[in-house]
C-alpha cells in the first residue's frame, strides 16, 4: 500500500482557506487584533471589526485592503463597556451565522483613579471580561447554527500570577490598576473555560478555546499606515528584546489559529512556543488556578446578576434515524 503523507504541519504563514466564514474580532481596528483581523482577512473569509471608533476602524480596513487585494472586511459598532447597546450591535450584524468570535478588545488602565462605566461598573472588569460575556450572550444564536463554531477568548500573562477576589470583584476597596487589569483577564480565562464545560455538557459543537499572546512590543511590529510611526532608532534600540518577545503581527498567530486549526479541540490554552512568550502557537497545561470549577462557577453566577444576561446554548437537534429510538453510533476519530 502506498504510504499516507503526513499531515502538514501548521504554517503561520500559508493559513488554510476559509471562504463563505465570517469571523467577529473584538478591538479589530488596532494593536494584536488588527493583525488577527489581516490574517484571517487572507483566508477569504469575511472578518468583521467590532470597534467603538469608526475612524479607526476605516483605516483598518483601508489598511487590510492595500495589503489583501479583495478583501472582505466591515465595521461593526461596538462597545463592550455599554452593555445595553450589545444586543443591538449584534442585530446590526446582518447575519445569521458565525463561524467564530474572538474576544480580543481590552483596555488597561496605567494609574488611578478608579473608573466606572455608565453603569457602575469597575471600567476593567466591564470590557475586558462583562461585556464580552453578555456579547457571548446575544450571538449564541448565531455560533450555535453554526456547526463547528468557535468562541476565542485572548487572555493573558498577567493572569498567571493574580487570583479573583470574588467578595471584591469590582476591586472597589484597596484598588490598584495593574491587579485590576490581571484580575478582569483572569476573569475572562475562568469564564472561557466554564463556557466550554457547558457546552460539552448539553453536547454543543461550538468550541470555546483560550490563547494568551505572550509579550508584545510596538517596536518589533511591522508598520502600518495607521499605526503610529516609529523612528529606525527606536526600533534599534529594541531589536534584541526580539529575543525575548515578539510583535503584535506574532502574537496574532496563537488567536489565528484556534480559530483555523481543525485540531483544535475546546477547552484548550494556545500560547507562543516559548516560554509562553514568543514563537508559534502550541497548546500548554492549563495554570492550576485556571482549572478551579468552583471559582469558575461563582464568577459565572456574579457575571449573570451583573449583566443580566447568562450566555446559554441549545443542545443539537438529534438526527433522525430508522432504528426505532436507537441512536446514531458516535464517529470515530479520524473517520467522517
């Protein structure tokens, strides 16, 4: 018999086609997911900019275009800080399916003082990890009919050393802006992987999936027209950082890939191969802390009185057979 190539091995650089997808990128217009945006944008499939400014996301756009001839790329109003402007935005979205989401846009905030949404809540906590809850929420009509779905949530580093203060979650006593940015990362990585523990428990096909992007530096990101200049000696001065971290083109690759990679499985942690800093993406142990259920549990809980909203999907329609109430054997692995 003739021998079976092996499979090919994942390329950063030669993504497997994705005509007919369409893909929402959370903050798609700048930073790490504007490179998400470009790579996915030269799959062929349609990638939708979720972004609070239209300018930025305009220029995104025209930036993606001059670089992916035919690009099909959008805008989508979004603010994740808003949470009573979400279902509309979804709505807005004009389709009635979705391949993936990823939950990329954040804010970090340097210095006091502490700052609140309209809604009262901690402003940290409210983008980086309510609101893209209760969008999880609204566009699970959307995932779910799509076979194969994927929820793709960008974590971070920061999270590794940092534990929720679930009696404090809006850090409203003793707040400090670096732990409340960990914490509302933390927060985000807790709910990603209770979300897969429920949708393997009604039998959802759509995935949840985790990627943290390891370190990123403007200096080793290659230019694009609406990112801010940087002069040739600063990205000198850099360059042996190169070593130790990437740019944000690279630290796309971890996110482009749990939404491309067939073998990606739910549940899993993508981050850069080394050290979990820079490199091309690979699975790594969930962190002790990130495998905690009861934490994960009581923070879901929190989220849905917070937000009003408890992102929930409907198990799949079982097929119809003639084996009189028999059920279809399960597929094997590898077999279709």
């Amino acid at each position: 018999m003739p021998s079976v190539p092996p499979f090919p091995r994942w390329d950063v650089h030669r993504l497997p086609r994705a005509e007919g997808k369409s893909f929402l990128v959370t903050g798609g217009n700048a930073g790490i997911g504007y490179f998400v945006a470009e790579q996915l944008a030269g799959t062929g499939a349609l990638v939708v900019l979720g972004s609070r400014d239209r300018a930025k996301a305009e220029a995104a756009i025209a930036s993606i275009g001059s670089r992916v001839p035919g690009a099909e790329v959008k805008h989508l109003p979004l603010d994740l800080a808003d949470l009573a402007s979400l279902k509309a935005s979804v709505d807005a979205l004009g389709l009635d399916r979705l391949d993936a989401v990823i939950h990329n846009a954040g804010v970090a905030l340097d210095d006091p003082p502490r700052r609140t949404t309209a809604a009262g809540h901690e402003l940290m906590l409210a983008t980086n990890h309510l609101g893209h809850f209760a969008l999880t929420h609204h566009l699970a009509p959307l995932l779910a009919a799509t076979p194969g779905s994927r929820i793709v949530t960008t974590g971070s580093f920061a999270a590794k050393s940092e534990r929720l203060d679930l009696d404090d979650l809006q850090s409203t006593r003793d707040y400090r802006s670096k732990r409340a940015y960990a914490r509302s990362k933390l927060a985000q990585m807790l709910f990603a992987f209770e979300l897969d523990r429920r949708l393997r428990a009604v039998g959802s096909t759509t995935l949840s999936v985790v990627v943290h992007p390891g370190g990123a530096l403007d200096s080793l990101t290659p230019s694009r027209p609406h990112f801010p200049a940087l002069t040739a000696g600063e990205r000198l001065l850099h360059l042996p950082l190169g070593l130790l971290v990437q740019g944000k083109d690279a630290a796309a690759w971890p996110a482009v890939r749990a939404v491309l990679d067939p073998d990606v499985r739910g549940g899993q942690l993508w981050s850069p191969r080394q050290f979990g800093l820079r490199g091309t993406p690979r699975t790594e142990p969930l962190w002790n802390h990130l495998a905690d259920t009861t934490t994960a549990a009581r923070l879901w809980a929190a989220s849905r009185d917070l937000t009003g909203n408890d992102p929930t999907f409907p198990a799949p329609a079982r097929p119809r057979g003639r084996c009189h109430g028999s059920e279809a054997p399960p597929y094997r692995k590898g077999l279709l």
